[in-house]
C-alpha cells in the first residue's frame, strides 16, 4: 500500500478555495486500489473536523489539527503542526516509503530538520509551491519576505517540486537552478459538466431578477477581492468602455476595505453598469452564470493555473485574459489578451461586443477542446497516480536520479 500524506489544504469536506477543491476531487475521483490518502484537516475546517480527532471521507483519513489563532502565522503552526502527525502516522503504522505531499510553501525555514525525518523512513518529499505568494499585496512587506525564503527552502529540500502552470516550473528551474531541483507538471482539474439548471428554473429565475441581469448581456468577473487580481483595472477600463452590457462581479467584499478604496478612486457607483452581486455558493446556479455570461474578464498574474479560469474556459464563450505567462500557458489563442496599460482592456471589451456568432462558436469550441485535452480531473487524477505509485519521481523517467538523499 503506498500511504500518501497530503498537507497544507485546510481540509476536506470542501467548503472553498483551490487546494481544497483539488484535494476533493483527488480523492472522491481514487482508480487506484493502492493507494491510501491521509489528509490534514484544520479543526475550525467542517463540523466532522470540530468533532472528531481522525475519520474517514472519500476514502482517506482525515487527521484534525488544533491550530492558534496567530494572524498570518496561523497559517505556518497550522502546517508543521499537520507534518509532525504524518510523519508520526507513518513511523507508527510502518508504513513503506511513505510520500508526503505538501501544498503551498510556508515552512520552507523548518523543512531541513523534516525532510531528514521523512528520509529517515525511507519517504519522499513532495511540494506543490502554488504561485507566487511573496507577490501578493495583501501581505505586508515583512509577510512578503518571509514567504519568499519560506519557497526557497520548500525547493531547496523537495525531492521533487509538481508545479501546476509550465510558467511555474520554469520559473522554479531558473530562480533555484542552484539547488538542481526535480520539477514535473501536473496541472489543475475542472469540472467539465454543464449546469443541472436551466432558464426556467425558480433558483434561476429568482436570481436574475433580483440582480437584474439578462443572459448573455453581462461581462463576468468571479475571484477573490483582492487588489492583485486586478479589479481596479478591470472595473476602470470597463468604464471606459462603449459596452452596453453590465459588469457583474461575483465576490465577497463584506467589511473590504479595498472595496472603500475602490469607490473612492473609480466612482464605479456612478455606473450603472457595475454590479457587485455577492457571492455564488450554489455551485450548479454558478455554472449557470458562466454558461450565460457574453464573456468573462480574469485579472489574476500571480497564481499558476487558476482554478477560476479553467471553469470559464470550460463554460463562458469568450475570455479576455490578463496578459501574463500563467494565462496564456493555459488558454493559448483561445482568449483575447490585456495588459494593464491605459485603454487596453477597454478597447479589448469593444472589440468583444463586436464578435460575429461565428467568431464567438469558433472561441467556445478551441477553449473546451483545451480543457479536454488537458484539464479534466480524470486525466488529472490518472497522472498523479501514477506520480505517486512510482514512490513520488517522475513516472516518465525524467527525474528517477534526481531524488536529493
């Protein structure tokens, strides 16, 4: 039985973000008999993590952990506290050549003294580095530092680094070249499923209306508030814009105060164009949402392959993409491209308005022809099994000697 201990997801049941998801999918989606997952869980996670120390979901154990509240540290107890309980599973069950997955990199500093553990056991350490942490703005510059060395040490220990964006497996061999790290890509899944809903549906219809939305005749925006996803962008060249159609933006901005800020700086109030509709928890009704939007605005240049962007390739029309490597690496020549100089996107968005039926059919079918060649969770799914029954290198024979002991 090879024994895989996934860390640094806040849990599963799912509730939200990437890794979760991911985690999710990993394991509901198991072919392999074996395999056996162990997943960390965050106690403050779901009920089942709040009221048991250890149980069972899609197949995996899940091992809850007691994390104090400590502001941004939280983050980095809550993963040294979940590797400590891994490494001591494994020694207790014996397990043999056990593989230790870890998602995002936040203890690069204390992985030293780990990984001569995890070695110990004869296992295999693996990490996920995500995208660039150190870049977002919502950290302070302290913050920003931290996590910059914290990459450095995750790359520096890892036997081999899975990055899920080509841009950030090059970017890992060109900043740690030094270190001579093991990379492999495996990218992200989506769901490639149409909504179960359609136009005459109550949950549908209410929502429409109360919004005062009309299908096809909104631009979608859906992502996390903050400012390096490029909303300020977004909502100024929006305005700038000849559209007739809205902006509806599907994001949580309770208590934000780069929410204040934003109003204060665009006066997108004054547009009756921009709507903030909240957010979208019903996952068929938000699908239903991308399948009708004209067209979906991403703005994200920090992450790898985001998540949000898989699922509007996989069900909106059309994508007018932020232009950075981690966008076009994933969506080719199946998008319309901005950059954030002045009149860029706006002049993008006329353009859009101005697509023929023929141009619009011919978009959706090479942007759904790029999800199914490459980002379906089964295909995903496959290839991280095979990673991981080939004790965690490379079943392609790229990496077999290049495990670091």
């Amino acid at each position: 039985m090879q024994h895989i201990y996934i860390i640094g997801s806040k849990g599963i049941p799912a509730r939200y973000g990437g890794y979760e998801t991911f985690v999710e999918k990993l394991t509901a989606g198991q072919k392999s008999l074996d395999i056996k997952y162990h997943v960390a869980s965050r106690r403050d996670n779901t009920e089942l993590s709040q009221e048991n120390d250890v149980f069972e979901y899609n197949g995996a154990e899940i091992f809850s952990i007691d994390v104090p509240n400590i502001g941004p540290a939280q983050a980095i107890a809550y993963d040294i506290k979940a590797l400590q309980w891994a490494i001591k599973n494994a020694k207790d069950i014996e397990a043999e050549a056990p593989i230790f997955y870890i998602l995002a990199a936040r203890i690069g500093p204390f992985m030293g003294k780990y990984v001569k553990q995890i070695h110990a056991l004869g296992g295999t350490y693996l990490i996920n580095p995500d995208g660039h942490e150190w870049k977002r703005a919502k950290w302070p510059l302290p913050v920003r530092k931290y996590w910059k060395v914290s990459e450095k040490g995750m790359i520096k220990h890892a036997d081999l680094v899975v990055c899920d964006n080509r841009k950030i497996e090059e970017y890992i061999q060109d900043e740690y070249g030094a270190f001579k790290p093991a990379t492999t890509f495996i990218a992200y899944g989506t769901d490639t499923t149409p909504s179960s809903l359609n136009k005459n549906d109550a949950t549908v219809e209410n929502w429409f209306h109360e919004k005062n939305i009309q299908e096809n005749n909104y631009y979608l925006i859906v992502g996390r508030f903050v400012p390096e996803n490029n909303y300020e962008t977004m909502i100024r060249e929006f305005m700038k814009s000849d559209s007739q159609k809205d902006l509806v933006i599907v994001t949580n901005v309770e208590k934000n105060k780069f929410y204040q800020k934003l109003l204060q700086t665009t006066s997108f109030n004054q547009d009756k164009r921009i709507k903030f509709v909240g957010t979208v928890y019903d996952q068929p009704l938000l699908r239903y949402i991308r399948e009708n939007a004209f067209a979906y605005i991403h703005g994200h240049e920090v992450g790898g392959t985001n998540p949000s962007l898989l699922e509007s390739l996989s069900s909106t029309q059309l994508n007018l993409l932020v232009d950075v490597g981690f966008n076009r690496d994933v969506a080719h020549d199946a998008a319309i491209y901005w950059t954030k100089e002045n009149g860029q996107l706006s002049n993008g968005i006329n353009m859009a308005d101005q697509y023929s039926v023929k141009q619009l059919t011919e978009n959706e079918e090479k942007a759904k022809k790029i999800i199914f060649n490459e980002y379906t969770w089964e295909k995903i799914i496959n290839l991280y099994e095979r990673q991981f029954l080939n004790n965690g290198i490379s079943p392609f024979g790229e990496f077999e000697s290049a495990t670091k002991n």
